[in-house]
C-alpha cells in the first residue's frame, strides 16, 4: 500500500536524522570506547592463555611455578593482588573483576607458593615471611612491573607481605596498598584479646576456650562456634557469603595457615608471634593507602593511625564492613580504592577519600 508523500517525506526525514546522529555518535564516543576497550584487553603475540602465566620462583629448596593471571592492559596501573590466610587462593578476590575493569584499571591475580593453582611444596620451611617478600619480587621481574606503574596490593596476610615487601623494595613500586591488616603481631592479639573476645557471650567464649586449651581445633564443634559468633560478625557480615568466597576457603592451606598465624583466630601464635613493624612505617616513602572497617578483626583505628606515619598516607573507612570489605561494604570499598588508584596514577601523593 502506497503511504502519502508527507509521511514519506517525513519518514526519510527521520531516517536521514537518525544515521547522521548515528555517524557522529560512532565516530565520537562509542568508537572512541571500543578502541580502549580493545586496547584494554588487547593481548601478547603468540599462544593466548587468557593472562595466565605460571612464573618460575627460585627458593632454597628448588624450582617452583607460580600462577598469575592478568586482566586488562593499562602500561599506568598494573595492580598485583596478593591474598589473605595465610593460605588462601586468589579466588576470593574475585569481585574485583566487577569494579576495576569498567575503570580502565589492569590488575593481576597472584597465587603464591602454597596456595591455589601455584604448586604446593611439602616442605613447610618454605612458608617464611622473608621468603614470600623474594617470592613477590621475582613475580614482579617476571610481569615487567616497575615503579611507573606497579601498585602492590595485600589484604591481610597480604598486607604483612606487602609492606615487609615495601620496606626492601619500594623502588620499584608506585604505591603501596595495605587492605585490613596492621603492623604489630602484639596489636592484633590485644586487639583480639580485648575487643573482639569481649564481644562474644561469656558461656560461648568458654567453651572456645576450653576447646583451644586441648588443642581440638579440628573438631566440628569449634567452627560451630566461631562462624556465628566470630566469622559472621567479623569475617564476612552477608548473611550469604559470596560462592568465590567459600570457595576460596574450601581450599585453604592449612598447614601453610598454622604455620604463619597459628591454628587459634583470637591472636597470633605462629611464626608471625613475633611480628612488629610499627616503628618502621616512616621508612615508606612511596604513596600508601590503608583500609579499615568498623567491624573488621583488625582493629581500624590502628589501620587509620598507619596511613598517619608513612610519607604520603591515606586512609580509607569502611563503616559497614569486616574484613571482607570489599564484599560487606562494598560500593564504598571500590569507589574509594579506583578514586584513590586513578589519583595517584595522575600525579597525586595523597587522596582525600
């Protein structure tokens, strides 16, 4: 059927409209976009693994690979993860991919020896502070990081890594982030001691007690206790805890855990007894961010007075969350680590968050 020249007029009209908006569109953003997202994610020649590269580490005891696997391409911003536990695979970091991506920001899953998709020695000599520190400085030699572009993050046990790393190594890096971690063995057990176990029901704190004294860590009934009264208050406070999460933990080395920590969650009693760095933390003079949580196992109001002793520090609060913050405070988490990552690539020493 034949329409009237004025609709037809009008149609082509509005067709006509239509592509030339549609042409100065695709030859502005969009295809601006497309080019850095294709840029984002462009890849090495040769075999394509999807980022993951398996990095030979020399130690004292042989030749060992460990896991990576890079996502986006950003020659500004290389940010390399390094998990919590001790133990603890790069699965629960996961939620990254949900935040930094869409910023533009590259960032690098890291398994270290003993965990994960690394390989797992036997040898439990290898599960030494100093020689993770070595272990993380090889991984950066092998990714080709450097101090224009490398931000070394750590979350808990990774925040201990990270800054023994930062404090022998900080030539290299072009920022420091310590996530739910502070720099004193004997702070994080008075913390424990006097804050979090005085949080718990006398009668529960009891039978935890009575349960550490004879050493049945094992047994069902102690992580009956704790993951009600401990871990869904201070670890993760979702009511569901996050599948990569779980997972995450399903695998936990647990030699390589009590080795380092020791095999009670109130206090330190491994190999990390020891541990102190407080009066250290001036010695750091690249930019650091640090990140606490109200409800976090680390006490925040150490983690806030840490971002005031290195050279250029700043601290990020999340009032919402536990330790894992990046999941129970979530938006806050992320928008305050990408603002903090683009700022500092910018130019800055410090961020107001």
């Amino acid at each position: 059927m034949l329409k009237s020249a004025s609709y037809i007029k009008t149609g082509f009209l509005s067709i006509t409209l239509f592509s030339a908006l549609s042409a100065i569109l695709s030859s502005c953003g969009p295809q601006q976009g497309s080019v850095a997202t294709a840029q984002y994610f462009s890849t090495d020649t040769g075999v394509q693994t999807g980022g993951v590269q398996m990095i030979p580490v020399t130690t004292v005891r042989g030749r060992f690979k460990a896991w990576t696997k890079r996502t986006g391409n950003n020659p500004k911003i290389k940010v390399l993860l390094l998990a919590g536990g001790p133990g603890a695979s790069h699965e629960y970091l996961e939620c990254f991919e949900s935040f930094l991506p869409k910023e533009g920001i590259e960032f690098i899953y890291y398994d270290q020896l003993g965990t994960g998709n690394s390989a797992m020695p036997n040898d439990t000599a290898l599960y030494d502070l100093n020689r993770s520190v070595e272990e993380v400085e090889q991984v950066r030699k092998a990714l080709h990081l450097d101090k224009d572009n490398f931000y070394l993050y750590g979350h808990s046990w990774g925040g201990i890594v990270a800054m023994e790393y930062a404090l022998k190594y900080q030539q290299n890096l072009k920022a420091l982030i310590i996530s739910d971690m502070v720099s004193s063995a004997a702070d994080y057990n008075k913390y424990a001691e006097e804050v979090l176990a005085k949080q718990i029901d006398p009668k529960v704190l009891s039978e935890i007690r009575a349960i550490e004294s004879r050493g049945d860590f094992s047994g069902p009934r102690y992580m009956e206790l704790l993951m009600p009264n401990f871990y869904a208050k201070h670890i993760c406070r979702l009511a569901e805890w996050p599948e990569p999460l779980t997972r995450s933990f399903s695998k936990l080395n647990q030699t390589f855990y009590t080795a380092m920590q020791g095999p009670s969650e109130f206090g330190l009693s491994g190999k990390l007894t020891g541990w102190e760095r407080k009066a250290d933390l001036s010695r750091i003079t690249v930019p650091t961010l640090t990140i606490g949580a109200r409800y976090d196992t680390m006490d925040p109001e150490h983690m806030k007075w840490m971002s005031s002793q290195v050279k250029y520090g700043s601290f990020l609060f999340c009032p919402n969350g536990s330790h894992m913050c990046f999941y129970d405070d979530q938006q806050r988490y992320f928008a305050g680590l990408n603002k903090y990552l683009k700022e500092i690539a910018a130019g800055a020493q410090t961020v107001e968050l």
